[in-house]
C-alpha cells in the first residue's frame, strides 16, 4: 500500500504533510485496527512517528501517538479542536447534548452545574450510600459455581449510580435492562453500518435510547415536584446561561449520558482489576490484609487514601484497559500538532488504550504491575499525559474521585467477603470495540 499525505502543508509554513497509509479500499485499516489496536498503532509510530493518518470508521482520520501529542491536542492551547462533533459522529443520536456533546461557554456552564454533584461533601455523602447498597450485594454473591464476575459487576455499579445521582430505587431485573440498553446504545457508535437495518447494531442503539429516554422520563415529574439534593434534582433546578431553566430534554440528555460515563468506566476497571487479582493471590491477599486492616466492614470517605495498595491495582487496571480507548476531537482551523499540518475538518484520534502500552513509557506494558506506579518508579511522571485515562483539558472527567470512591467501595466489599481465581486455561480477552470480557470473566468464588 502506498503512502500518502493527508494535505500539504500550506506554501511557507514550515510544517510538515501528516503522512499514512490508507488502507483497503472502502474499509481502509478499520479491521485491523478493531483487531490488533496495539501491533497498528505502534507500526503506524515507528514507520511515520507520533502523527499519521488511517481511513478509519469510514473517514481519513489523524491518529497522533505519545503523550506530546496527546497533551497537545487535549490541551488545546489555541482552541483549534472541537469536542461535541467529534463525538456526535460516533454517538450523535445515542447521547445528544450531554456533557460529552459541548463546546466553549456552553460546555462550561453546564460542567460548572455538574460540578456541583461532585464535591468534597457529595463524595462523602455517596461512600455512605453505596457502602448499604454494595455490602448487601456482594455478600448476596454465591460460591460453589460458575460466577461471571462481569456480569455482576456491571449492574452492581449501574444500581448505585441510580441510587447515588438520581435518588430514585432501582431493582435488579430493571437495572439489568437498563444496563442492556446502555451497553447498546454505546454499542451502535461502532456500528459500520449507520442506518436502522432492523437487527442491527444502528437500530438497537435506537431502540436503546428510546427506553433510556422513556426511563429517565418516568421519574422526571416527581424529582421536579420533590426535589431533592442529587444530580437529578440539581438538573431539574438548573438553568441556561440567559435564565431559562433545563427542559426535560436537556434533563434527560445529560442523566442518560451521566447513567453510563459514571457507571461504565469504572466496571471495566473493576473487572480488570477482578481478573489480574484472581490469577495474581499474592495481589489479591495484600489487597485483602490491607482491607482487613481497616477494620471496617465498609469504607468511610476518609478511608481511601488508607488503601494505598488497592489505589495501585486501580492505576494498573486503568492503564491495562482505559475505556474510551480512544478521544475524538474534530479540528475546527487549520493547525499543527508537532510540527505536522492538520487541516480544518479532520478528525483527530488521541488512542489512549495504545499510549498506555508504549514500550517507550512502561516497563514490560503488557504485564499487570501494580508497583510501577510507586516509589522510586513512578513510571507514569514519566510525562504529565503518559497516563491519562481520564482524559485532559477543559474536557476531563469531572468524575475521577467518584470513579476513585465507587471502583474501592466495591472492591474493599469483594475482598471482605470473597476470594476468587481464575479457572484453568482461561485468558483475559476484551471485545476491543467495547472493552468487555468477552465471556462475562467466568471466576471461581468461594469463602475467605
């Protein structure tokens, strides 16, 4: 395949021509990037260094590798790449108008709102919460069979984020269905095909978003009439930057997209926490003394920095599996990064998953390490963006301490009341469009 440039630079400039390959006809390099993220990005560096170009997802798109590259385009010093497109060509019609969506002042006003949910005396609010609802859960888990660990997980985490942001109950078999549809309406942003061909991926993320709407909206007149001091409440409370209070839509909108990025992530992280625990016991039991050592059957705000150990195991899982994999950002003037040209209109990739395996920055990456992320290693101060699973910017994640409370209120229960291996022959495998164990992470579970 020959090599090509993405534009030339304009006459003068003294950039350089982002150049690439772009792959088979019609589907470019989609296939092998779905398959093999790490053995094609880590070709594209070495052959084109940290900024190319692939056809990907059915358009030309700038993949930049590295931390520079990364901070340069999640920094965005000059304002020259637009978040809210990016991500509505990926998940326009299944998380509109979230957070996820905006720009500039708009963007800032609503995470400003947000914000207000995540504060220091929220958080301390949310340990409470979820130490009653994920004791009585995970003490619930049976030993003595086939578990599917993930499975459980994901509803678990899906339950509490219900309880802590919207403050309305939530039972297992509606929490199952409601993690059905959130799994499907992130599902069809990877569909290839983009129309509503029934049974397909477009049309079950459809069909996903009218039941989150419909969910969401089953409760909104009581939480306006109610009130309350919980991100639903606040929402219902909460107007536009010229006065105007949040329609239902703009409610809706932003819980349905809160309902996954608060729950979602921090799943996966638990999950691939879960599995390196139970084909690594002497991780699983320094954790497990460490928890005992509290003497607390569930934690209190104050106890997460008492939990040193289980704060490595989270960096690691993070790391391992960053979920999203990767940032899109969509450029909204002609720019470089790194010296190289990038026209307006391109869509730029900042893939994370792949950055946190660079051999370049981690010691051994494919291998679960917890210590690398201590003294004297500290492998990830290597670069201030050398891990950034929760992303840069204005755009951060504004929920990475509730992500810190959630991922070790869940694990410190696991650890009190269960022990768990990984049965023979059974290997860590993801689905690389959604950074799922690919079957459910089947665990033995028994007795501590």
């Amino acid at each position: 395949m020959a090599v090509r440039i993405l534009a030339p630079p304009p006459e003068g400039s003294g950039l350089e021509p982002v150049r690439g390959r772009p792959g088979l006809p019609f589907i470019g390099n989609t296939v092998q990037f779905i398959r093999r993220p790490f053995a094609v990005t880590h070709d594209q560096y070495r052959e084109f260094g940290p900024v190319t170009w692939a056809w990907l997802f059915g358009r030309r798109a700038v993949v930049v590798h590295g931390p520079e590259a990364a901070e340069a385009v999640l920094v965005d010093r000059d304002g020259a790449f637009a978040h809210g497109p990016a991500w509505q060509e990926f998940l326009g019609p299944f998380f509109p108008r979230g957070l996820l969506a905006l720009d500039s002042d708009e963007h800032l006003h609503h995470r400003r709102i947000m914000q207000r949910a995540f504060t220091r005396d929220r958080l301390r609010s949310y340990t409470s919460a979820l130490a009653a609802l994920t004791t009585s859960d995970v003490e619930a888990w049976e030993h003595g069979r086939a578990f599917h660990m993930y499975d459980h997980i994901k509803v678990l985490t899906l339950a509490s984020v219900v309880d802590v942001f919207m403050g309305v109950p939530i039972e297992r078999p509606e929490a199952v269905q409601v993690t059905r549809a959130l799994n499907d309406a992130m599902g069809a942003g990877g569909a290839v095909v983009r129309f509503p061909v029934p049974g397909l991926r477009w049309h079950r993320g459809l069909q996903a978003r009218r039941m989150l709407e419909e969910y969401v909206r089953r409760h909104l007149p009581a939480k306006r009439r109610g009130g309350g001091d919980d991100l639903f409440a606040m929402l219902c409370r909460a107007e536009t930057d010229d006065g105007r209070a949040f329609t239902d839509e703009d409610v809706v909108d932003h819980m349905v997209f809160m309902l996954q990025a608060a729950h979602d992530a921090t799943a996966t992280t638990l999950a691939t926490a879960a599995y390196h625990l139970g084909a690594s016991p002497e991780w699983q039991d320094r954790l497990r003394d460490e928890s005992r050592a509290l003497g607390k059957p569930a934690l209190e705000f104050g106890d997460m920095d008492s939990l040193p150990s289980a704060g490595l195991v989270m960096k690691e899982a993070l790391r391992l599996v960053t979920s999203p994999s990767m940032l899109p950002r969509r450029a909204v003037k002609d720019t470089q990064i790194l010296g190289r040209h990038i026209p307006s209109g391109s869509l730029v990739l900042v893939p994370l998953l792949t950055n946190h395996h660079m051999p370049e920055y981690w010691t051994d990456p494919e291998r679960f390490d917890p210590e690398r992320f201590s003294a004297p290693r500290c492998e990830d101060k290597a670069h201030k963006y050398a891990c950034a699973p929760f992303g840069g910017g204005a755009h951060r994640c504004i929920g990475a301490h509730f992500a810190d409370v959630h991922f070790k209120s869940i694990l410190h229960q696991m650890l009190l009341n269960h022990r768990w291996s990984i049965p023979e022959g059974r290997q860590w495998r993801i689905r690389m469009t959604s950074l799922v164990p690919k079957n459910g992470l089947p665990v033995r579970l028994s007795a501590v």
